[in-house]
C-alpha cells in the first residue's frame, strides 16, 4: 500500500510538453532548468468538478500520506483508545475521497494500490480467515488469541488475532467507498466526459 | 461391526481425488485421460468382487466416517447384497465405459479433462450413493449425482439445447430430490434414527406421517428413475457424449431411485400407498415407455424409451417386495446394466463411425461391422429376454413372482393385471429389441450406404465385453442368483424358494415367454401398421409440456410479482416502509398507552432537561436544520442542511461521553455528504414542487407520525427496562480480553459474528453498486441487435415446424414453449453440431432478458436507487 510515488527522473517529453505547454499560457514557469521535476499529483490533472485548485492539489498530496498514516493508527489502537477498523477504514478513505476530487478519476485510479473489489475480496479473507482459523485448531468461531512481546524500541507490544479481523474490516470499508467512488463518480464522469466528446472519441479508460 | 477398517471412504476420496488432479493432464494425455479416470472405478469393483464371497455369506461390510455427530449424521457405509449389486453396476461397468471413452472422444474435443474429472466424480457419488446407510449422506450423494449429470449432459456448453436439457434433468431430478429430503428427514424423525439398515429393520409405526414421507420420498425416487409423468427429462438428456448416456441414463444414475426403492422395500413394501404408488406408476411407465419406443427414428431415443420402459420394470420388481420379485428385481438390474450400457456404446460407435444414428440413413452395417452386430444381437437378445441370456432369466423370475398362485400379497385383480401389463410390456420390448437391430444393422435398400472407416478393435472392446457379460451370466445363473438370493432373503418368505436359472420346466412363465415371442415377432413384421396406428392414436397428454406450462408459470407469477411490488418510485418504497411501521408496531404502542399496558415513566424516573447546557445549544441547531432541510426546495442545500445534522448528532455524543460514535458518525457523514454531490451532478437542481393537496398532505403526515412513533417508541424502551442490562459485566470482561475501548472490544470480539455479518453486508453492497452501473452499460450495448434476432425469428420456425400462433410473453418458459413443438419427439435426433436459427434464438433469448431488465432499471430512478444504498452504508 504505497502511498508515495518514487521520484520521476522526467516527464516523458511527448505528454509533459503538452501538460506544460498547456500551463504555460495559464503563467506556468517555462521549462527550463528551474522548471519543477514533479507534478503534485501523479496524473494529468482534470479535477472531478469545476475548474482545477492549486489550493486542493497541493493539500491532497501534502495531507494523503498523513491521512492513511492517520488511519492506520485508529486501526491499530482502536481497541484501547477510539478508533478500530471501521473508523479507520473511513478515513484511509478520505484519502482517496480528496484526491479523486483533486485530481480527477485517473488520479484515482493511479492512487488505488488495487481495485476495489481486489480489496473487498482480501478483506472478507481475511475477516473471515481470522473467523475460521480458530476452527482448525478445535476452538470456538472466532476466538481471541493475543500475545504480548517486548520490542526493543516499542516496548510492550500488543498482537492479537482480532487486529488481524478488524484490518479485514478496514479493507472492506475501503473497498466500499472506492467501488462507490468509482460507481457513481468516476464512472459518471467518464460517461459524460463521453457523452461531451462523442461516441468515437471518448474511449476514455474504465477506472472501476 | 467390522473391525477391518473398511477401504471403501479411501476408494471414495480417490474417486475425488482423480477428479481435481486429472484436468490440468487433459493437455497432455488427449482422451487417454479416461484410462486413468477409470482407475477408481475400477479398484471400487476390484474390491467389491474380492468381498463378494463374505457380504454374499451374510456379512455386510460396514464402516463409519464422524460427520456431524450431534446431528446423527455420519458418513456410514454398509455394502450388503444390493449394494455389492449395485456397486458392481456402477463401478465394474462404469470402468468398462471408462475405457471405451479413451477411444471414443478425439484429443481435440473440447472441455475433455473438465468431463473426465465431472464423470469420474459422477462415479464416486454413485457409488457413495448405493454403499451409504445413512439417509442424509444417501441425499447428498444423491444431489451430487444430480449436479454431476446436470454438468454432464450439458457438457457441449455452447449449444443451447444441452443446455436447456440439462437443466431440465437438473429441475426435476435436484427439484424432487428437495421432496424426498423432506420425507427422509419425516421419516427419520418418526423412527428417531436416520440410519438406513435400521428403518428398514424396525420400520415405523404407520399413520398419516409415514404415509406422507414415503409418497415424498417415492416422487423423488421416481423422478431420479424417470417415472410416469417426470419420464421426460430422460430421452431429452440424450444430448450428451453416448458414453456419458450409457453411463448415467443406462447403468447408474437413473437407477438410483430404482435402488432406494428396493432398499426401502424390506421395511415398507407393506405400506398401502407404497404399493399403490409403485405397482401403479411401474406399470405404467413400462407400458409408456415401450409405446413410444416403438416410434423413434433415432437409435439413441429408441434406448431411451427403452430405458424408461425397463426402469418401470424395475421399479414394480423393486417394489413389489416379495422374495421372487426381489429375485427377478436383481436380476433385472444386473441385466439391464449390461445390455442397455452395450447397446448405448453399439449407438456410439455407428454414430462415430458414420456420422448419424438415424434409422432412416443407416443401411448395411451388418456386414460391415460383423463382430458388432453379433455382440449387439446378444445383448438386444437379452433385452428382449430370449434364452440364454440374463435377461432372459430375469424377465421368467418377473412374470413367475406376478402369477397370481406366487404373490400371495396381491389381490388376484391386481396381480392379473400386473402380469398382464409385463406380458404387454415384453411384447413391446421384443418388438423394439427387433427394431433396434433391424435398424442399426438391417440392409435397407432404399437407403444409400455410407462410406466409413471399420472401428478399431480397442473400440469395440467395450460392448463385445458387456454383451459376453450377458452372456456369461445366463449361462452361469448362479453368480446372479447368489446376489439375488441375498437381497431376496430380507424379504418376507414367499411359497417357496425361487432361483434365477434357464430352466424350471414347462412352466407358465415359460408359456408365457413363448406367446410373448410370438407377439413380438408379430408387432415387428407388421411394423407398418404399427405405426400408422401409432400416429393414428391422438396425441397423449404431453409430460414435457405440464413441465414447461410449470416453469413457465413460476416465471410469470415471479415477473407479475415483481411488476407489482418493484414500482421504482422511492417515495412509495419509503411510504410503504413508513406505513408498514406505523400500522404493526405504531398501533400495538397506541393499544398498550390507551390499555395502560405500557407505563409512561413519570417525571420522577430519570427524565431532565438536559446533562449539561451544552447540550441546548447543540439541540437547538438540530431543530433549526431539521426544519430547514424540509423547507428547502433546491438539493444541494438541502444536502448540506442535512449534514449540519448529522454533525449536530454527533456533537450530542461527544456531549454524552460517546467518543467512537462520534467519531464514526462524523466520518460516516462526511463520505456521503460528499458521495451524494457526485451524484447530484447527474440530478436537477431543485427538487420538483408537488402541488398542494391531499398527497402532500398524506406525506406530511405520514412522516410526522412516523416521527413521533419513532420518538415515542425509544423513550418507553429505554425506561421499560425491567432485567439488568447485558452490558453490565462488559467492561471487567473487556478487560480480560485485553483492551479498554469497550465499543471496539464489543465489535471485534463479543459480538465479532454479527460485525462479520455486517462486513459481508457492506461487500455485497459495494458489488451490487459496482454492479448496478455494469448494468446501465451493458443494455445500451446489446439493444440494437436483440431487434434485429427478433425481426429475423419471426417467420422461420426451427425445422420448419410449426409454431403456436400468439404473443410472446417474455421470460425463458415461454421460450421453451415455442420450442417445444420441434423438440418433443426428437431431441438430439441429429449430432449435427451448429444450427444457425437455434444460435439466433438463443441470442434473442439473452435480448430478450436485456432487455427485460433494462426497462427494469430505467423506469426507476436508478441514481436514487445507488444513493439509497449509499444511505445505509
């Protein structure tokens, strides 16, 4: 689950001088030397609504790796503090929530480590997974082990199946909200973005 | 018991075993894959005869593997006489068909690992299905032969008739086998004990409730064994492979219901319903069967009828449930298995060889393929039960077990009758045997011969071997009667003892079989006359038919049921919602406040304005929103008012020291708020003004009332408590469980089963809104040509038949209607593989169905539909 796109040696010169050249006549440094080796986001940016904000792309790439850092803290102390797989799920969400926003489905789509349903499906494995595995060893549905290790720079630490069940749930969630992202965002997009460039043209990529 | 773990589950695991490991070998090996599919079958009949001796001398063989023990379910095996019997049916011929397979299908053929793992599984549940001694294991079996065949007979996928006829044997046989699960378990629970050897030994008392579970348990028998009416789906499974029809419709699975028949019998033959059932239906299904095979051009139909008419036969001997007819019964099993499987592979082989299986373009093939045609006439012969074959010996034990001096059960009328109906049913048999050979290997001159190859020698093994079995088995009558004589002895004693043998003396029977001969001869010479009087006859009372008037039934009712209460109109969903709410639980709260039934907690019992003022100020905001969401026309403030609410609710509990609910909440709402713009891009603007009158009035009030039920209901419940609540002992617990949030420990571990549930909940959701949209897509795609296959059906039936005038109501039963009339006497009559108008129909089915759904989702509002789902995630 990667959140952080690995530095781009250069934008390929066909497709970045076309974005760049587009950007030159909204006022956009002209490319040189001192011309920015990245973009903020990692896609050709058309935002799902109205006109592009430097504002939002700037704190979706800023905030995502806060955010799902975020989410995985209320996923791993959700059983002492507030939190747990559902709230956290929620918020790794909002992480993709904001930059399909920013940046448009096909920055969506670049940002998803896998589709929605590839994460529906790991989730339920692994929900039910936990639920099954105390079967196999003769114990009751769904029975709590949990196991207490000193780590040298952690100090006591915690592992207990049910973190194992509440990540599937996380995962689920996830997947929820991106298969309705992708229902009923980007794919309504795509299709007007067909239905605005004609039945021929618009052969745009199915992000869900 | 035995103390010899008995081999019999690990022969069953490797029957399950060969059917996961061989697909991926398909590649490799071509049809040589049959030779190592048969390996387990035939280990099964290797041990089987290795403990012939010692189950035939009164020891069954018995084992138990633990299933579901509290349940009384155990996967429990007892091979006695019968089933030693039947297993030798299943295994030792089914091994023989095994390797006629790796001759008959070519490397090419597609899907062959798929139907060697599918037939080598079929097997395994066969023989699971006649060695189990217990009924839940036997209707597992059971329903997996079903499955099994339903994969087998429509093993050529991509036509749409294997299709349709596989699901037909599939709806009749698995659809009555849920019937028979019910009288199993009625008749479990009237004996206490679900083990098969003791129901039988200590059957129960009668009554209605037995009555009841055998009448269940007997339709689902009959339709397995292809009885009067639920005969049909038999000669329409003809599609499949011929090795595949010889193996199911021939040796194994037709006779599944024919063996629990007469593994019941012992216990209940006595019964009054179980006589009438099985005399009455045997009889008639031979008699049918026989007629009708008379008429069929195909060789293969011709077996099927055949088989229909022999399956009657066995299911009368099965049930009958006197010593000789249990005699005659084994002896006819083992006779039919051998014959009707021969035959089956003789059709195969003409079929492969020359391309047809139709009487009318088969001429010479008689001399062409001798050594054939004499292992055909053998087992014809035995089919027709001429001496000295097995079936021969069978067919006397019949006719002697029906002499009204030998049933002494019987009313004289009725055994009068049942022997004349076997007399009738042998003529016919004689007179179909007659045909089928004269059809097959007759010399027509009007007919033109066909140029073909001879088959090879390893091709024709198969049906020399069987028809030599036949002949083996007449000649040495003992190895028969030694299992007959041991399924015959548990049942009640008749005059005296009667064995399978060619020779008893100048006996009834034996003039019997003479004059049964002479008919025969006679029906087959003047076959002309036959058939004009066949075709003469009015049509009777089509089985296929009621089938298809059933199903197509069930589709219209499902589809007026759904028209009536899928309006698409989410006001109304959410009105009938609210009404139904109101008028069960709303009017019993109003019946208990005016009772006094219910107690309204007095101001003394915990009820103050507020905990802390805060509280006020967030309430306050709650109300003002409420009421401006109702009065705001455009959506998209609206949308936001609402979310002001729900951010309102969730700041009343952080108020009450709820921090994960708030927290959840909070989120919950941002995600839909923002969720519900992306859809409101696709909505108008502001929601559309309803005139004022009585309907807006109604939804005024309406909500109101719902409300304040809803306001009502949750402040009586919380003051009504009279136990402790449950959660009292939550928070030590959640101690002990290693984690002091108590919410999270409640979701991920005390109740962890219901969040589970929730979270398959929210998949199937996601995958329905995934799939929701899917839809939207797929019906813009496919529309134009489903007009255009519709324009091009109108006219041209298939086959040029005609077709009953009259709209079309949509759905696949009325699809099969309009099929019928080509279909009904000759399914599969042509191995021909593509049919251009069939290819074209079965597309205009799929349109029909697109389309069908597509006006489904258009006339609802399907972006309502997605954000309703969006609500309750």
């Amino acid at each position: 689950m990667t959140e952080h796109e690995p530095v781009r040696p250069e934008p390929s010169p066909g497709r970045a001088d076309g974005e760049w050249g587009r950007s030159d006549r909204s006022g956009a440094p002209p490319e040189d030397w001192e011309a920015p080796r990245e973009r903020w986001l990692s896609t050709g940016v058309r935002p799902a609504f109205g006109p592009r904000s430097v504002m939002l792309e700037v704190s979706a790439r800023l905030l995502t790796p806060a955010i799902l850092t975020f989410s995985v803290f209320l996923l791993v102390s959700g059983h002492d503090r507030p939190g747990g797989g559902f709230a956290g799920g929620l918020v790794a969400s909002m992480a993709y929530v904001l930059r399909y926003i920013a940046g448009g489905r096909h920055e969506l789509r670049a940002g998803m480590p896998m589709l929605p349903n590839s994460l529906l499906a790991l989730g339920l494995l692994l929900a039910c997974g936990t639920a099954a595995a105390p079967l196999l060893l003769g114990h009751p549905v769904l029975e709590v082990h949990s196991y207490t290790a000193h780590l040298p720079v952690f100090g006591k630490v915690k592992f207990a199946s049910y973190l194992l069940f509440e990540s599937g749930v996380f995962l689920i969630v996830v997947g929820l909200v991106l298969s309705v992202v992708a229902a009923l965002g980007a794919r309504m997009e795509a299709e007007e973005e067909e239905a605005r460039d004609g039945a021929g043209a618009g052969a745009g990529g199915n992000p869900g | 018991m035995n103390d010899v773990p008995m081999l019999l589950p690990a022969i069953l695991a490797l029957h399950a075993a060969a059917a996961v490991l061989l697909p991926p070998l398909a590649g490799r090996l071509g049809a040589r894959i049959f030779l190592l599919a048969g390996l387990p079958p035939a280990a099964a009949a290797v041990w089987a005869l290795a403990h012939a001796p010692a189950i035939l001398g009164g020891a069954p063989m018995q084992a138990t593997v633990a299933w579901a023990p509290a349940l009384g379910i155990a996967f429990a095996f007892r091979v006695d006489a019968l089933a030693l019997a039947m297993t030798l049916l299943v295994s030792g011929v089914g091994a023989v068909i095994f390797g006629y397979c790796a001759a008959y299908f070519h490397a090419e053929e597609r899907g062959l690992g798929r139907l060697a793992a599918v037939m080598v599984l079929f097997a395994g549940s066969m023989l699971g299905l006649v060695t189990t001694d217990n009924l839940f294991a036997l209707y597992v079996f059971w329903e997996l032969t079903s499955v099994t065949s339903f994969l087998l007979v429509g093993h050529d996928d991509r036509k749409e008739h294997a299709r349709r006829a596989a699901t037909q044997a599939l709806v009749t046989t698995a659809g009555t086998g849920l019937l028979m699960l019910i009288g199993f378990i009625m008749l479990g629970w009237a004996a206490g004990d679900y083990s098969i050897s003791a129901l039988v030994a200590d059957p129960p008392d009668g009554g209605p409730w037995l009555t009841a579970a055998l009448v269940l348990i007997l339709v689902g028998a009959f339709a397995k064994s292809a009885q009067v009416p639920m005969h049909f789906w038999l000669p329409g499974a003809m599609i499949a492979p011929t090795p595949v029809s010889a193996y199911l419709h021939a040796a194994a699975m037709v006779k599944g219901g024919v063996y629990l028949v007469a593994r019941l019998a012992p216990g209940f033959a006595d019964a009054g319903v179980w006589q009438v059932l099985v005399l009455g239906i045997g009889l008639a299904t031979m008699i049918v069967g026989g007629w009708r095979a008379l008429r069929q051009d195909d060789l293969k139909l011709l077996l099927a009828y055949g088989t229909v008419s022999q399956l009657g036969f066995l299911t009368l001997l099965g049930g009958a449930g006197t010593q000789v007819a249990g005699t005659a019964m084994i002896g006819a099993l083992l006779a039919h298995g051998l014959f009707k499987s021969g035959l089956f592979l003789t059709v195969g082989i003409i079929d492969h060889q020359t391309g047809t299986r139709s009487i009318s373009r088969l001429t010479g093939l008689g001399r062409r393929m001798p050594v054939l045609a004499v292992a055909a006439c053998f087992s014809a012969a035995s089919m027709a039960g001429l001496p000295p074959l097995i079936g021969f010996t069978a067919k006397e034990a019949a006719l002697e077990a029906f002499l009204p001096s030998a049933a002494p059960g019987l009313p004289a009328p009725v055994s009068a009758a049942e022997l004349g109906g076997l007399v009738a049913a042998s003529v016919l048999t004689f007179a179909y045997s007659a045909r089928f050979l004269w059809g097959a290997f007759g010399d027509r001159p009007t007919v033109s011969e066909r140029s073909f190859d001879a088959p090879s020698a390893a091709f024709i093994a198969a049906p020399v071997a069987l028809a030599a079995l036949s002949l083996a088995l007449g000649a040495v009558p003992a190895a028969a009667d030694a299992l007959a004589q041991g399924y015959a002895h548990a049942l009640p004693t008749g005059e005296k003892p009667y064995h399978l043998a060619l020779w008893h003396g100048v006996t009834p029977p034996l003039l019997l079989t003479a004059a049964v001969v002479a008919a025969g001869v006679l029906l087959f010479a003047k076959r002309r006359t036959v058939g004009r009087i066949q075709n003469a006859m009015p049509r009777w009372p089509d089985a296929e038919y009621g089938y298809h008037l059933f199903i197509h039934g069930i589709y219209s009712v499902a589809l007026s049921v759904t028209r009536r209460t899928q309006s698409g109109s989410l006001p109304v969903y959410l009105g009938i919602i609210l009404a139904v709410l109101l008028v069960l639980p709303g009017a019993r709260l109003a019946a208990g406040l005016i009772t006094g039934e219910i107690a309204v907690p007095g101001t003394d019992e915990g009820l103050r304005i507020w905990d802390s003022p805060l509280e006020l100020l967030v309430t306050a905001v709650i109300v003002v929103t409420a009421v401006a969401t109702v009065r705001e026309h455009r959506r998209f403030p609206a949308l936001i008012l609402l979310s002001v609410l729900g951010f309102g609710i969730a700041g009343l509990f952080v108020l009450h020291g709820a921090p994960d609910l708030a927290l959840t909440l909070v989120l919950v709402e941002t995600l839909t708020t923002i969720i519900l713009v992306f859809v409101l891009r696709r909505l108008p603007s502001t929601f559309s003004v309803r005139p004022d009158g009585w309907g807006k009035r109604l939804t005024v009030l309406l909500c109101a009332a719902a409300g304040t039920f809803i306001a009502l209901a949750l402040w009586l419940m919380t003051a009504a408590r009279t136990a402790d609540p449950v959660s009292a002992e939550y928070a030590d617990l959640a101690e002990k469980a290693g984690g002091t949030n108590l919410v999270n420990v409640i979701l991920a571990d005390f109740r962890a089963l219901d969040t589970l549930g929730e979270i398959v909940v929210l998949a199937t959701a996601a995958v329905a809104v995934a799939s929701l949209v899917l839809l939207n897509r797929r019906d813009r795609i496919v529309d134009e040509p489903a007009a255009e296959n519709e324009n091009e059906n109108e006219g041209e039936g298939p086959d040029g038949a005609v077709r009953p005038a009259g709209p079309e109501p949509a759905g696949t039963g009325a699809l099969a209607l309009r099929r019928r009339a080509a279909d009904a006497e000759a399914p599969g009559t042509e191995p021909s593989e593509h049919d251009p108008v069939r290819e074209g129909e079965a597309g205009a089915a799929d349109a029909d169905e697109a389309s069908n759904t597509g006006t489904g989702t258009g006339t609802g509002t399907g972006a309502d539909d997605e954000g309703s789902d969006d609500d309750r995630a």
